[in-house]
C-alpha cells in the first residue's frame, strides 16, 4: 500500500508544470544516471537506503542492488524502482501477443543489463537459449552469478562508451557471439538511443547476420519525427553529429536520436525489413524488423 501511495505522488508530481521543469532541470545538470551511478560513494550510499526503503516489499527480493538497478533506467525513482520490472513484464506481453516470439526460439539481447527482460521472458516463454550481451562488467557480473543456466547465457563486451563503458575498445571490429541465422528474436531496449551513427551501423549489418529467415528484432529509438517538444519534455536533441543528434556533447552516447527513414533504409541494407514502428507517442519509438522467410 506504501509502495502504491509513494508511486503514485511521484506520478502527479512529475505529472505537474513544476515536476516536468524539475525533471528538465535535473536532465541538464546531471546528464546521465550510470554516470552517477559510478561515482565513489553512491552505490554503498544507494544499497543502504534501498534496504531502509524496500526492506519490507518482497516485490524486491530477488531484484539486483539499488547500485545496479539505477543503470537501466529507471527515471527519477532511484529507489522505488520495481515498476521498471512490472514494464518488462509488459514489453515481453506484447512481443508474444505480437508473434515475435514463441517457445522454442533462439533469442538474443543487446544491453541485456541486470536480466529485467530475461526475467520476463523465463515467465512466459519456454525459449530453447537465450544470449544477453552488455558493456557493463558489474552487470554482466551479477547476471551470471544469479540467472546463468545450460540455456541463459551472458556476455560481457568491452565496448567503449563515454556513459556506460568509458575504458572500451572501439566497437567497428565487434562480433556478436553467436552463429549467422542463428537467432529468432532480438531484443535491444534503449541501446540504440546510446550508440552513434558508425556503432549503429555496425549493430545492424551484426543483426543481419546473426537473425535467421523469418527472425524479429525488436529495437528502441529516439526518432527526430516522434520525440515530443512539450513544455518540460526530457529531451530536445540540439547538437548534430554526423549521421545523428545528440542531447548533450560531452556525454553524447547519454541520449542519441536518429531520423525515422535513416534507420530503416540502414536495417534494409542487412536484409531487416521495417515491419511496424509503435510507441510513437513515448519517449523512444519500438522498431519491429523482420528477415523475409525462405
């Protein structure tokens, strides 16, 4: 009941005139949570209040650390967070009531995180394997240690990102750990929303090779034609670099936008046709792309 009360002030609250220009505000001086996230003396500090706070909500139970939660996603809820769980369960919902993904099927998983969508996809999938793939070390850590089995698989890539993985090698040379026409569906929740015009490209000729004949991929953006320009929106994307716009260029892999027709003449190149775009009134737009059946 706590839980609900405490969720639902923070709703009417970002809701408001003073919470869009406060999330605004805190969007501009604080250009990323991961990047927060590893500062010294936040994740000690974040665990701490989660158990304070959650302690007493099984709902939290088998979730990762507060430290780590915060590097998905999660709005301005650091702590109260489990939402961003409960929409896994949504997205997963939607990808089988859609048909692009059924039992038996061979899935993959850029940015893969703490496993929000693996979880998901164990409750309502009898999946045949499942190969997540993150730049994130503790993340990829934490996964092994607690979802890893015969089927579940885990991948750390050492990828370069000023945000997420600011020691990385460069990805142009970066394969994809699995077999050509290997994968039925590919999931990549806001990873394309993180990567500039060349990583970009490189990830789609990847998802062509690895996605077999008849194969979905299901993939987030940030569209120049979709973003919303509301008083007190997050986002506004002024800085063009090439081939992309960015909402701030000295953090540019924090929030990347992509002109609607550039990503989908870019997927076709590879043999991914644009199936459906939905979400068009959100933040990011989901792309349903698919390789024409032999």
């Amino acid at each position: 009941w706590w839980y609900s009360v405490g969720r639902r002030v923070d709703d009417i609250r970002q809701a408001s005139l003073g919470g869009q220009l406060k999330d605004r505000v805190i969007r501009k001086l604080v250009p990323s949570v991961p990047v927060i996230a590893r500062w010294h003396l936040v994740p000690p500090a974040l665990d701490v209040a989660d158990k304070v706070v959650n302690g007493r909500d099984p709902r939290y139970d088998d979730l990762p650390p507060a430290s780590l939660r915060m590097r998905i996603g999660v709005s301005n809820r650091l702590l109260r967070n489990a939402s961003v769980f409960e929409e896994g369960q949504d997205l997963v919902r939607r990808c089988v009531a859609g048909g692009l993904v059924s039992a038996g099927d061979r899935v993959l998983e850029l940015g893969s995180g703490v496993g929000r969508n693996l979880m998901a996809l164990r409750s309502q999938v009898d999946f045949t394997s499942y190969v997540g793939i993150d730049v994130d070390a503790e993340m990829v850590a934490w996964c092994r240690d607690n979802l890893s089995d015969e089927s579940v698989q885990f991948h750390h890539a050492d990828l370069f990102s000023a945000v997420y993985n600011p020691t990385g090698s460069p990805a142009s040379d970066y394969r994809f750990p699995v077999e050509d026409a290997s994968v039925d569906f590919s999931l990549a929740v806001s990873v394309f929303s993180h990567l500039l015009a060349a990583d970009t490209a490189h990830y789609a000729a990847e998802l062509g090779r690895v996605t077999a004949p008849g194969g979905y991929a299901s993939l987030s953006f940030f569209l120049l034609e979709h973003v919303q320009a509301l008083l007190g929106d997050r986002w506004n994307f002024e800085h063009e670099l090439e081939g992309c716009w960015v909402e701030n260029p000295k953090y540019p892999e924090a929030a990347v936008a992509y002109n609607e027709a550039t990503i989908v003449d870019l997927f076709a190149q590879h043999g991914l046709s644009l199936e459906a775009i939905n979400d068009r009134d959100q933040h990011q737009q989901t792309l349903i792309f698919r390789r024409e059946a032999r």
